[in-house]
C-alpha cells in the first residue's frame, strides 16, 4: 500500500525563504495568515489528506463509482464520510470571499492544499476542486442575485459544483456546441442538450449539484461567439434558497475510464432544465476563462502531486530494496545486497522528479501568488504586471506540470521493476490518474498553442519581456556571487535559448502561423524548464541565506543546493533540443499530405 | 474499437530494397525464402493476426485470466481457439531448426510475424514468444536427449514454454535466488522454491508447458556463479516422449496487473518437481543468456508493435476528428470544421510516432538479420562481426523501442483528447499493455548498463568501432549526393555525439565507475537515435533509388523521404541533451545523501 506524507517543510521553505510571503501583508487576506495560522493550516490539511483521503485512493480506485438504474451515482465507499469531514474542516473557502461566507484567505493557501489533497487521492479531490472552479466563475460574473442564491451553499461545500462544456461532436471546438438555451417569460432559461465527460456530474456527496452549463440562445450567431454560461442546479432552488424536486438534468451514463474511477465521469442529459444567464449573452466563453484559468493551474498542480506521492513511495522503496552492490564496492555489506539507491541509475531517475517537483511547486505558488496580486493589490500596474505573469504561466504550469508528472509517475514505477506493474503494490494507479491530467481542461497541446498564439503576442509582448527582464536582473545581480555561479550560468543560458526561439516566432511566426504552431509544445517545455531554472536559482540563493543564518537547516538546505545542481546539470539541458526543433521550422511537419498517414 | 492494418509494405520496402535480403541467399534458410514464400508469409500472417487476433484484445483485457480453485487457469474467451489456428499455421516453428519440425526459415521472419502478432494481442502473443525463448534456449545448450524429448511438440506449439527467474527477493540480482535442486540417482533433480511474475506460468491453450528454471544445486558456491539451468515440465513426461500426471509445480496465484490482462502472470510453487540440467551446473545463467538475448528482441519489437497499433489509430481518429480550422485557411470549408489533421501540433505528434517507428523497424529488422547472419554463415569473421553488432544492438532495441513504444503509445492517446481516456476507444490499453515492455527482460536501466558497462568495452570496443565506422562510411560515400545532403549532415552531426560520449567514457568512466552508470541510459539513446538515424539515411537512400526505377512508388516514397526529414529536423536533434547529461559525470547524481531522498 503507498503511503503520503504531506511536504510541508518544503512549503514553509518557499513561503518563507523564497517567495517571502510577509512581503505582501498589504494585501486583503494576506495579514489574516499570521506564522500561526499559515502552521495550522499546513498542518491540519496534512493530518487531513494523510489520514482521511489517501486510505480510500486505492479501495476507491478498485470499487469506483456506481451508476444505479434510476440514474443515481453513489461514490465509492468512505468517500461520502471524507467529504462530510472536508466540508466540516470548512476546507472549501478558505480562500473564497468573507461576503458568503469564506475565510478570504489567499488563493495560494487553496493551491497549497489541493496540492496535498490530489497526493492523497485525485479522484476525491477533483469534487471539491471543480466547486472551487465553479465558485470563481460566479464570483467573477454572476449577478448578486444569483450569487446570494447559490454562493454560500457552495463555499459551505454543501452543494457543489460543475462545469460543461464538451458535447459528442465539440471537444476543443466549442464552437461546434449545440445544447440550447430558450428565454422564459421570468428572465430564466430552459436548457436541452447532452453533455459528456462531465467530471463529478452526479454523486452522492452533496445536497445539491450546481452546473455551469455553456449553451447557445436560441438565435444566436453560428460559432464561438454564440455561446452563453449558464448556471443550472441539479434540484431547483428556490428563493429561499433551499433545494427542491428535480430540475431536468439527469444521469445518462458513467464513463468507465483508465483511470480516477473514484470519480464520475457523466453524460448529462438536459430537458428544459431551469438556468440562469451568467454574464452577458453570447458572451459565455469569456465568463467560462475563469473559471478555465483557476482550473488549469489546479490542473497543473495535480500534475505535480502525483509526481510527488509516486516519488515518495520510489524514494522509499529504493531505500528498502535490497538488490545488486554499489559499483564502488559495498555499502551494505552486512546486508546480502545494497539497497538500489546505491545505483547511480536509480538516483538519476529520483533526482529528476525530485527536482522537477520541488521546482515545480516553487512555480506553482509563485504564479498562485501571482494570482492573489492580480486580484487583491489595489494598485493597477501591480495587477496588470501579476496578471500578466498569472496569463503566461498558466498554460505553463498545466501543460509542462502534467505532461512531467505522468512522466515523473512512470519514472517512479519503473524503480519498482516488475513491483510496479502490479496493482496492490499502488504505484500503477498513480500513473494511470495522472495521465487524465495531461487531457482535460484544455489538452497540452491547446496549452501550448495559447501560450505560443495568444499569451506571447498579447499587448506587445508585454508579458513575456517582464519575465525575461526579471529573470535576467536576477542573474546579472548574482552573476558575481561565486557561490551561486553553478546556477546563474545554466539559468543564463537556458533564458538565452528562451529569448532565442521567442525572437524566432517573432520573426518567421508572423508571415507563416504553421510555424508557430509546430514549435508551441517545444516553446512551452522550454518555457517551464526555464522558469523552474529560475525558480531553482531562487531556491538556491535562498537556502544559501539560510544555511549561514539557521544551523537546525544545514541538511535540508544542502539537499536543497546538490538538487539545484543536478537541476541545472542533467534536467535544463533538454532546453538545447526544444530550441533545435523550434528552429527547424514548420515544413517537414506540414509536408506529409493526410492520406500518407 | 481500434483496427490493426499489419505494415506489409513497408516490411517489403525494408528485407527488398533497403536491406536487400537476397545478398544473404548463400545462408542456410534464406534461399527457401523466394519471393513468393516471403510474400505467402507476410499476407497470412497479416490475415491470421488481423482476422484472428486483434478481435480478442479488447475483449482478453477486460475478461482476463481466470484461477481456479485447483489451480488451473483459464484464458479470455477466444484465446483457445485463437492458439489451436497458430499451431495449425505452423507459425511457432518457422525458423525453428527444421531437424526438430521446424521451418528453418530466417529468425527475421520470426520477428516480424511477432511484430504482427504483438499489435494484434501482446497478452495472445506472448505464449508463442516465451515459447520460442525457451525453444532458443534448449537448442542451443540441452543435450539431444533433452531436445528429443521436448523441441518437436514445443516447435509444433502443442507444448509451450515459460522462463522462470524471478522470486519474490530476487529480480535484477539473480545471485540471491533460492530455488534449490537436489541430485537424484537417476540425473535428474528435484526443484523446490518459489517463482513469480512468471509470464503464461499457466493457462489452458496447451497440452503441457515447458518450464526453464534458474535454480541453486545443493552445495553449490553463494551467489550468480552457483545457479544453474534446469528445464521442468509441468506434466511429467516419459520416454516415448508423452506427457503424464503432475510433476509438482502449481500456480499459488496470479497477478492482477497495470495490463496485459489476458495473460496469465503467475506465482509458480515447486515441491520436489522434477527437473533435467540445461547445459552445465552452476553456468545457468550462460545458457539463460540465449534466451534472455532473444527475448530482448523480441520485447523491443513488443515495443515497437504497440507504438504502431496506436499509431494507425491515432492517425485514422485525426483524419476523420473535425475540430476546429487550420491556421492558414479552412481545409474543408463544406464541413463544420478541419479534420484535426490539419494541425501542426496534431502532425507534430504523429510524424514522430511514424518516424520512431518506421525507423525503428528497420532497426530492428537489420538487427534480426544480424543474428541470422551470427548463427547461420559459415565465415567465421562473419560470424564474429554480425555477433558483435547483435551483442550492441539488443539491449538498444529493447530498451529504446520499449521506453519511445510506450512515450508513442501515450502521444498516441492524447490525439484522442478525452475520448483517449475512455476505455471503449480501446487506445488506453495499448498504453497500459505497453507499460510493462519497459520493466521485463530487464528494465531498461539494466539495458543501459549492460550496453555501457559490457558491450561497449569488450574485446577492446570492437563492437562499438565497426559499428561508428559502417555509419561513417556510409556517410562519407553519401555526403557529396546533394538529394542525401538533408540526411547525411544530421547523421554526421548525431554520430560526432555518439562517439564524444563513448570517449568521455573511456576517459572518465574506468576510473570512476559511477560516470559510466549515471550517463548509460542518456547514451543507450542517444546510441539508439543515432542507429534509428543511420536507418532513415539508409531508407532516404533507397527511396531515392525507388522513386527513379518505379512509378508506381512516387507516393509511399515521397512519403518516407518527408518522413526522414522529419526525423532529422525533430527527432535527432536530441542526441545533444543526451550527449550534455553524459558529460555532466555523476557528480550531482551521487552528491545527496540516501536520507534526504
């Protein structure tokens, strides 16, 4: 059976030492996170995920979830108890507005936790996490009727929530979607259509299931800008505010998946449902960003959390496993063999998802911060310029996180041997939910194409200018520090080969888009490796600070610079071929005409 | 449900024009081999494993196998039936020594009907496959005796075979096994211990089954060089050469596993069962080699095979997908979207997955051919040379097509977006049978080392020489061709890599064995890349050569030099990471301390 241990050291470390988190006490939430509270948070969600969640992944993943013939869908068993005591922990709005009942804390504090509740299990977390991104949208959009109506139940974590998009023949597309909204003579919406791959469509979790439904208004445009967001509850709500009988959403089947059978995978039939406009009409798509921006950096992050339970669970069975000797001659030799991480080959696997973890989580609450600032700072060129980091990080952070925590997970199997291919040894089911991360919320292809086709050029570049202008102040403040030369020169270059195949989209993307687009998802890795190889450079820097300054963190702090190293000496290397293939531009992927495939 | 389109043609393409089978007409075997038998033999055997075999892979993976309470285990549905037409075809014994049944045809030909067999069904195909290992294995090193007994109902297929090495405190390491075998008067021995994940262990496609056992004589010396080669029947077999009641080896249990459902992974138990001596005592693990050599093979074909059986689906999912428009202009402006082969992104994944393997068939075929060459010319120097390239070449093939089968299999599904995830697409479990190719027969990272650390510094690196100075000449004759100039200069510049990294490590790696170990898998690619690119300058030579003499190629052959580009452009160009990791040493690798993993 895996085990979990929530890394709640190493989220102090770069709450505290790099990201410096008491530098932005001015923002609203912010002041409210003393030392005190921020360690019992951390500790709670720790007890939390460890003790309540992570027992249930496996048996979870066996039983699944059950379609029942009246179209009810019951969880598998423990799961409706677990959420009962998340709701209780009053887990759900910790980061949502006071007004309805939220602690307003920061939105970094949502990301650390989800971080640790996706380690436990992917499949129990996603019902709380597609609430949160459905309380996003309505914050943002909904008017206050609606949001008196529907917003504290939610943060309560009482009912919760989902969000439908996907149709049979619309997927990435939305602007195929034919589910159809007709006006009522009351200001509300009858909605007809059928939805798949609806993540946490129907369960037996919470009172009540409140969709956020994108449909097209009878009559309106052809296309993506006929589309309007739409809130419909599973059972009508009344204006009280209590659910009642049901409200034309039903059930028609549960996926049966690859992996996260814990969770329900639904096709949701609408019968003149009852909703309500959310934002403007025809304008859904926008309404329906945020609640898809919040949703791919969660993505992201789940991504890293299985990256990181499959990690400890290789790291302690590398430790355990007694096989083979040392090529430098024993280090067990009481032992009839070493244990594997004696073998340079098994480090090298633990090293790179060590320090892509670790790295990556450092990115993820960097742009989770980044977030708060956009959202809280009361200063408009604050906002704007964390807005801009949050926009080119986002695609980022889901399309490098994921496509490296499947990566990483596979890795972390492959130091079980054949081990790993069994299902009770649990490593397996980490591979397997994690690979659904790398799909959904936009697939890492779409992520990096709006990162390459939109996020790049918006306002001139604007963005992207800052981060490189940040990144190469912090080497040129470091370049003389000798100590931190074994990380400014990889980070150097590595921000060069980053400008480099910018300057090239720049300069061939324009006149020949083809170009662009075949290069995006080696622009993307590009991107993240390098915005972790500053992020790794931070780290170092910080964790030399802290070796002179705290004797207790010398062994930490020293793990944290010999992973920094191999960071930069055998991860951000890979940076030197995504500029290659960027560079050789669009022709030999376009010449192949179709019927040769 | 997927299909499955055996690739006959460009098998054709690679034994006619690029490796030119007929130049080996003076070997035994071949000259049986006309063009009319080769022809038979690829057409039924594309029928057999498209008709016969590919229609129970989605239905053996969800049935799986079945223990009885008695121990006996039962295949999916289809299976028996499926088994008995491939012991009709004669196709176990093709190129089984016709002195036994067998057809003495080339081992080649073995290996690409297994190509077929294994995009078909890998749970159906690998029966045969452990079967032919241990048939390899028993002609080689039993006495006649021995192969009287057991090689013409093997090769017939009546009986199947198994390899036994695993227990449950010994994988990589076989010096620890425990399995003990005790003289009897008569020769024979008895063997007690326990086995696991012994692949097809039981199951009821056959009358008996034939097991090879690495067990422990009594008294014999600790560690690998006291293990020695036993074959043991499960039903005791007489003198006459028919089998008869148990023989004291039964399935404790099966596995339940990540994938290949359909066959049978079994926990074997022997209780004085009685076994004969393959080969010498306590030299067992020499005559396992035999067979562990060809399985390698045939594991990095298994790999191979899954990547293409994606692969076709993929590419016919893409080519039918509407969903949204190409960037430069619709391409089928009368539907309601573009086929989402139209998009770079979308080509830029598939083209890699044709070029690995197209590339990595040729490979493996040229690799085949060398072992014909090994055990069948009768020129000792010739002998020798093709030895050493089959000794190089095995541990890339297993390792490289099984790590890029299974990263192709997993780009594979992406094209699908979340359909992909759904097990009714059928693509998931290409991904999850694929998985364990990278684990048996020695997980990759023994590949590696066993390249690194054995075959690259024997007999002085001979090996390794002749094969840099095959790809250097070919270059060199090719490099004023101004039509090959797009293939020979990446060629060249992937080779300069390839032999840099082999000098590092005649430079750094005798004194430090660590710097050999921590950059073996980075070279086991970068070596396999290189090879896999000597193939497409081999295949861009020979499409050249095509596309003058026959008009009727002009497409498949326009097809593979845009191919070839390809992957010169986009594949290649990651031997430099490979190479920069390689020469980082180990240093950053071995520096953390095993408690802070």
């Amino acid at each position: 059976m895996p085990h979990y241990k929530a890394p709640v050291d190493d989220v102090r470390f770069l709450l505290n030492d790099v990201l410096q988190i008491r530098r932005y006490d001015n923002l609203p939430g912010f002041s409210d996170l003393s030392g005190d509270v921020l360690d019992a948070i951390l500790t709670e969600a720790a007890k939390f995920c460890e003790e309540v969640v992570a027992p249930l992944n496996a048996s979870g993943d066996r039983e699944g979830c059950t379609r029942h013939p009246d179209g009810r869908v019951t969880t598998p068993a423990g799961f409706k108890d677990a959420y009962a005591q998340y709701v209780a922990g009053g887990w759900m709005g910790i980061s949502a507005p006071s007004a309805f009942g939220g602690q307003g804390l920061p939105e970094t504090m949502t990301t650390i936790v989800n971080e640790f509740m996706v380690s436990a299990s992917l499949a129990f977390a996603m019902y709380p996490a597609l609430t949160q991104g459905a309380i996003a949208a309505l914050v943002i959009h909904a008017n206050d009727e609606l949001k008196r109506k529907f917003l504290p139940k939610m943060i309560e974590g009482r009912w919760t929530g989902t969000m439908n998009l996907t149709e049979p023949q619309c997927g990435t597309d939305l602007g195929l979607l034919r589910t159809k909204a007709v006006k009522q003579a009351d200001g509300s919406y009858k909605l007809t259509g059928t939805k798949i791959f609806i993540s946490a469509g129907e369960h037996d979790l919470s009172e009540n299931i409140i969709h956020l439904v994108l449909a097209r208004i009878e009559g309106a445009p052809a296309g993506i800008k006929g589309t309007s967001l739409f809130v419909v509850p599973k059972l009508a709500v009344s204006a009280d505010g209590s659910a009642g009988g049901p409200n034309g959403v039903t059930c028609g089947s549960i996926e049966e998946k690859m992996g996260i059978h814990g969770n329900a995978t639904c096709v949701l039939n609408y019968e003149d449902a009852t909703g309500w406009l959310i934002g403007e009409e025809n304008r859904g798509i926008n309404a329906m960003f945020v609640m898809m921006n919040e949703a791919r950096l969660a993505v992201g992050v789940q991504g890293l959390a299985l990256s990181e339970v499959a990690y400890q669970n290789a790291a302690a069975y590398a430790k355990e496993r007694l096989q083979g000797r040392a090529l430098t001659g024993p280090k067990a030799p009481d032992k009839p063999a070493d244990p594997i991480i004696v073998h340079p080959d098994v480090r090298r696997v633990l090293l790179t998802i060590k320090a892509l973890n670790e790295g990556g989580r450092a990115l993820a609450l960097w742009t989770a911060l980044q977030a708060d600032v956009a959202h809280r700072s009361d200063d408009e060129k604050t906002r704007q310029a964390a807005d801009d980091a949050l926009g080119l990080l986002t695609p980022v952070i889901k399309g490098v996180l994921t496509d490296r925590g499947f990566a990483n997970a596979v890795a972390a199997q492959q130091v079980f041997g054949g081990h790993g291919y069994i299902v009770e040894t649990g490593v397996e089911q980490f591979v397997r939910d994690a690979r659904i991360t790398m799909i959904y919320e936009g697939a890492n292809g779409i992520q990096a194409l709006d990162l390459v086709g939109r996020k790049l050029p918006r306002d001139g570049g604007r963005a992207v200018m800052a981060f490189f202008s940040e990144v190469g102040a912090f080497a040129k403040e470091h370049a003389a520090d000798e100590a931190m030369k074994p990380f400014v020169a990889p980070l150097e270059k590595a921000l060069g080969r980053t400008q480099a195949a910018t300057m090239w989209f720049v300069q061939n993307a324009m006149g020949n888009p083809d170009n662009g687009a075949a290069g995006a998802t080696d622009y993307m890795h590009l991107f993240g490796l390098t915005a972790t190889g500053y992020m790794w450079a931070r780290m170092a820097k910080a964790a030399h600070t802290k070796l002179t300054a705290d004797a207790n963190a010398k062994d930490a702090m020293q793990a944290k610079l010999a992973t920094a190293r191999f960071y930069m000496e055998r991860v951000l290397p890979e940076t030197g071929t995504f500029l290659a293939r960027i560079q050789a531009g669009a022709e030999s992927t376009m010449a192949l005409p179709a019927e040769a495939f």
